[in-house]
C-alpha cells in the first residue's frame, strides 16, 4: 500500500481527480424502484406512504414474518446443525420442494428426471444464472420480454451478454392485455427466440392472462419452436392458492415443452432477505435435464460458489411437514386476502371522489400491484405533493396499503389524475 501511495506522484491520478481505473467511472443513478425507500425514510411527512417496493406489510404496514416461517426456524435452530457448504446445486430436500410446489405431486416431467433444479440467489440470482445459460448455448437467441415488464429483467439479460426485445401486451387504453399484439408479435419473433413470461400476478401490471388466453399463448409458443422461460415470483401469493397460480406453467409442462422457469420464496414465505430461489430446466429427457443442470453448476460456480443454507432449510422444512405446510398454505391466503381487501376498498374509494372516471382497473388486477396508468408527470405529483412513493411508470405496490390510508391514496390518485 505504501508503494501504491507513492506512486501517485508518477503519473497515477489521485483520489478526489475523478480520474483512474476505480474513480473515473460514470456515476450510477441510484436504482429506481430501492432508491424510493431513501427517499422515503428521509422524508418527515406524517402521511407519507411507500407504494415503491413489492415487500408484503400487515395492517399496521409492518414488515412480516410468517408465524409458520418462526416455527420452522425454531426446529432447525434447536438441531444444532452446521454451517458448511451446500453443494453448488444446492439442498437436496429444497430442490425436491421447489419441483413439487411448481409441477404438483407425481407430474411425469418430474417423475420422469426431465426437471432439474438448481438452488440460487432468489428470483433475482436464478433469473442470472439462467441468462448466463442461454447466452452460453443459444448464442444467437435475443429474449422477448413483455412491455412492460420488472425493470431488472433488461438489467440481467443485457448484463448476461442477451439481446433483450420486447413483446406488446399491456393495454394502456383498457388497462388489460393486448392479447392480439402479444400473439401478434411472438408469431413473428425468429424461430428458437426465448420468451419471458410471468407465471402469475404479472409486474408492473397486475394483469394475467385468463386460462383460454394461455392455451393461446403456448401453441403459438410451440409451432414458433420458441424457448419458455418463466418468472415465478408470486406462486401462491397472487390468488392465495399454490396450484392455481402455477397452472399456467403446468400447462406449459403438460404440452411437454423445454423451459427455464425461475422459482423466488421472497414474497410467498416472506424470506426477502434470505434470498432463496432456484433455477429450473426442465429439459425433454433424463438425460438431457442431467447435461442441463451440470452446465447450470459450471455457471453458478462461477458466479456465487454455493446458495445460501439457512432460508433453504426453512422452505424445506415446511413444505415436508404437512402440519406446517397447511399453516402456510392459510398465511398466503391471508395475505393474498388483505391485498384483495384493499383494492377493493381503494375502487369504492375512487369511485366515490370521482365516478366520472373508470376505475374499474383496481379489481380487475391482480396480485401485488395495480398499474395505474398515471403519466410521469402525475407521479412526480404524487410524490412533490402528497408523499406517496410510487414507480415512474406509474406502479403501486398495494401489499404496502392499508385500509386506513386508502382514502388518502384516492384522493392523491384523483388529484394528480385531474391536476396533473
């Protein structure tokens, strides 16, 4: 180091030059959707409300840790197990739990070995390591994702080396899905293009194809010879049912298509900072899921070594033990059930201060958020004059709403809609 010091006086740039290899680099933006906490906890207003980030509160807008979530800690706590390694493909026993939670007992894809699972870094570091695979073997392939979509899903692909493109399918006019441009535009995608979608409770939106619509969706997917690659960041947590909110993927399964489906336990169990996910291939033969997973392991060996070992142990415990699973099974349906609740609310509210306006988008979503359509001039007023943190595009994260702020989020809506 104290060589490193003097030489700064040979022709190495200072610190505070804004030079060098380190120091001379662009200033990053802070992220858009994190950085609204900041600006949240920093701001004095008695009012204010974070509707930013998609993390579940209770009633009193707490964070929540799942009574079932507790149970199980206190199970694994008392083993006085260790704390070594886990393999790179992860744990045994929660690999076997994220394959029957997405398929369902007995599926013939699994029973067959055409699923591979590998343990990562929640939706966020599955979602990488996935990018890292089709970059690798599909070389030429661009990825369709739908638009709009969670804004790190171009930060991956695009980090990854893939070519991230876009497929219509919200409709600002209606506030639903463009259904005919979605089809429209995966018909024309070159043959062996991979395809994003989002297995339920679609972010920004809110809006999920019906089952029809799906069917639709996958025998284009299918004559087009495109890759699936699901997001499944809300099983359970969108509807409050486990198997109702996979039957999308399932039905994919059921055609016996390829895909990568990436699997997150943040919002469903409540783990958002263990960060626990996996990555699934499910590939057309035994054989083929085993060359898959052992080129998932290579690529994740390079990028993180091995997962995390506590928040498996905690998803693996509960979805073994049929008493603790029953205990989750009715937690997600409580949460799900107080989203519903407030979007309820939220409608009969704007309906009343302004009956003028069609607001019949609230109940017609689904899951976490609502996408309000609001421009981004009525955000920043949302922000500047009432305080409520919300997404440019016009997101909210309703999981951050109670019943008695709605009243105050509707006139704030009602006021930047008319004002703004």
């Amino acid at each position: 180091l104290r060589h490193a010091a003097a030489g700064l006086g040979h022709g190495v740039v200072a610190p505070g030059g804004g030079g060098g290899a380190v120091g001379g680099v662009p200033l990053q933006p802070p992220d858009p959707i994190l950085g609204l906490t900041q600006q949240y906890k920093a701001d004095p207003h008695p009012d204010k409300l974070n509707l930013g980030v998609g993390a579940y509160r209770d009633d009193d807008l707490r964070p929540v840790v799942l009574n079932v979530v507790r149970k199980a800690e206190q199970r694994v706590v008392s083993r006085g197990l260790d704390k070594e390694y886990l393999p790179i493909d992860g744990l045994p026993a929660f690999r076997r739990a994220c394959q029957g939670l997405l398929f369902g007992p007995g599926h013939p894809a699994v029973t067959a070995g055409r699923v591979a699972t590998l343990q990562s870094l929640s939706g966020t570091g599955s979602l990488r390591v996935g990018a890292a695979f089709i970059r690798k073997f599909l070389p030429d392939a661009a990825i369709y994702v739908s638009n709009p979509t969670w804004g790190n899903h171009k930060n991956i692909f695009s980090d990854a080396g893939v070519e991230v493109r876009q497929y219509r399918y919200f409709d600002p006019r209606t506030r639903g899905l463009d259904l005919a441009g979605m089809l429209e535009d995966l018909r024309h995608a070159p043959k062996g293009s991979v395809v994003l979608l989002h297995a339920c409770a679609h972010n920004p939106t809110g809006v999920d194809p019906s089952q029809e619509e799906w069917l639709q969706v996958r025998d284009v997917l299918a004559r087009a010879g495109h890759l699936v690659y699901f997001d499944c960041a809300y099983q359970g947590f969108a509807s409050g049912d486990l198997d109702a909110d996979a039957w999308a993927l399932r039905a994919f399964a059921d055609a016996g298509m390829e895909m990568l489906v990436s699997q997150s336990f943040a919002k469903n169990m409540g783990l958002y900072g263990e960060r626990v996910g996996a990555l699934n291939l499910v590939a057309s033969s035994k054989d083929g899921a085993e060359r898959a997973l052992s080129q998932a392991k290579r690529l994740a060996r390079a990028l993180y070594s091995s997962p995390p070992l506590h928040g498996a142990r905690l998803v693996a415990e509960v979805v073994e033990d049929p008493q603790l699973m029953q205990e989750w099974r009715e937690e997600m349906r409580g949460m799900a059930g107080r989203i519903r609740q407030v979007r309820g609310e939220l409608f009969d509210a704007l309906s009343r201060l302004d009956p003028g306006r069609d607001w019949s988008f609230v109940c017609r979503q689904i899951g976490m958020f609502s996408f309000t359509g609001m421009s981004k001039k009525q955000v920043k007023r949302m922000v500047a004059k009432h305080h409520v943190y919300m997404t440019g595009n016009g997101r909210i994260s309703l999981a951050g709403l109670n019943s008695a702020k709605v009243d105050y989020l509707a006139r704030a809506m009602v006021d930047a809609f008319n004002r703004a």
